[in-house]
C-alpha cells in the first residue's frame, strides 16, 4: 500500500451521474448536503492532476446506468493483489453492481481475478490494509462481516496470503461510512497515521509489535478525514486540503504532503483520498 503508485482507477462525478439529479438520492446514501457537481467536478479534476503529477497512470472507470453517487469512492469495491483482482460484495447495497463494472473494467485492462466475494459474505476494501505482501488486515464492521472474511481467507491462503480480522468500532452506527481505513493509513513501511481513540486496541498492539510508529490526527479534524491519505510512494503523500493542523503533523515527521481541496468531493459524501483511488500497479 505504500509502494510507488504507478496505475490507479477512479471514478468521476459525471461518470458516477453526480450531474443528474433525479439520480442523486444523496440524503439516502448518507450524504450530508445536496451534491454540487460543478465544484465536485473541478476538485476531483484536481486529484487526477496531484496523481499524473506523481507519476501515476490514471484510467477512468466509464460511465453505467446501475452506478450511483457512491461510485467516485472506487477503493471499496474491488481489492488489487499481487495475484489478480478480487471484487467485493459491499456491504451498503447500491454499491454492488460496482463490483461487477470494476471486474469488467480490469478485465479489459488484461487484470487477471482472482476471485469475487458472494453473500452471505459482505466486504469492502476500505476495510482492508496490507501490513505487508503476505499479511492483509481486514476490519470487522457493518461493512465488512465474518462471512466476507472467510471468503477472503480461502482465496487467498493458497497464495500464502495471512487475513487478520480486526473489529471495529460501534462508532456512529451502521448508517456511517466507518471503515479500518478510516482509522488509519500507512504512511510507508514503519509508520501510519492513526485517530488512536477509535482503534480497537488488538489493532494498536498488533501495529506496534509489528513496529509501526503512529502519527495521531488532529482530533478538530477527524470530522474532515484527516485519517485518510493516500500513500504516493517514497515519502509521498496526498491528502485534503482542509486538514492543515494535521498535514503540518504529517511534514514535520519528514514526509511530503501534496494536497487538493475536497469540501464537495470527500468531506460532503465522507470519503477521502484513498477512498477515491483504486490502486492497480505499485512499484
């Protein structure tokens, strides 16, 4: 997760019907206000310019009828391993059909699969951190459960593959967006950016006898994503704008912090920079 990012998909506002508002359905989806797609345009715009800038090839997930405001955050439904693409089985419902079009897309990029979550078993990789290439922690929550993990387990323990379940937090309930990855980011090898608070503590120690160093959040800010950045590789990181007290956190341990606004694009729908990057190639 923390390897030089090389090829990445995404999903933009138009693409994901943002621009239609008899599709929006925002305040279901959990959305705190009606979105603007001008501005969410522009900002999302602005990622995909810090990630070409980084070096990174960006390919678009197309247009679909059957994908909802939910589509930007491609990180959650589909997981790149070193072995092929697994597509998830999300837990909120109108985020299931992306599976398949992520499945499709990869496909046709030449992506092998390697294998695809089904019910009972409920998964999203916004719960899913890859300590290293054999070891994959996967937060056990509303949007991730026991059955998903399992499913998880069998296709990748043939592959030496390690899956350690972590709990999560009640938090705000199972109307929130609360994945493991909304609680931390690896940074790069030995360090992550946590909101401590909120970590089950199996999870701290776990991190800590594996010898990570944690940066803590700014608690103004975890309302703000400030947990969620995305590692660019080799010290690199990309991260909201909005989050300055701990972006100023994350520059004083010697990293460099690129940013870009995200008012409309992440703050408004709660997801943030990883949640708006599916990795597919990291060096």
């Amino acid at each position: 997760m923390v390897g030089q990012l090389m090829r990445v998909m995404v999903c933009s506002p138009r693409s994901a019907g943002w621009e239609q508002s008899s599709r929006a359905g925002w305040r279901d989806l959990g959305f705190h206000h009606e979105p603007d797609f001008a501005i969410a345009q522009k900002q999302h715009e602005g990622l995909c310019h810090q990630l070409e800038a980084a070096g990174a090839e960006v390919v678009h997930l197309p247009t679909a009828s059957d994908l909802s405001l939910d589509a930007v955050y491609t990180h959650d439904p589909s997981l790149a391993t070193d072995y092929g693409l697994i597509a998830m089985h999300p837990g909120k419902p109108n985020r299931v059909p992306e599976a398949r079009r992520h499945r499709e897309f990869c496909q046709g990029l030449g992506i092998p699969i390697l294998g695809e979550i089904k019910p009972p078993g409920k998964t999203e990789a916004g719960d899913m951190v890859w300590m290293d290439s054999k070891t994959l922690l996967v937060g056990n929550g509303y949007r991730t459960n026991s059955a998903g993990i399992e499913q998880m387990r069998a296709l990748l323990a043939p592959h030496g593959v390690e899956v350690i379940s972590a709990p999560l937090p009640y938090g705000p309930g199972p109307s929130a967006c609360l994945h493991l990855m909304s609680l931390i980011s690896l940074l790069d090898d030995e360090t992550a950016v946590v909101d401590l608070a909120w970590l089950a503590v199996e999870t701290v120690e776990l991190l800590r006898a594996r010898g990570y160093e944690f940066i803590e959040i700014d608690p103004s800010e975890r309302d703000t994503l400030a947990c969620n950045v995305l590692s660019l590789g080799r010290k690199r990181l990309l991260a909201l704008e909005e989050n300055s007290k701990t972006n100023q956190k994350l520059r004083q341990a010697g990293f460099d912090v690129r940013t870009f606004a995200g008012s409309e694009l992440c703050i408004n729908g709660s997801g943030g920079p990883t949640c708006l990057t599916r990795p597919l190639l990291r060096g």
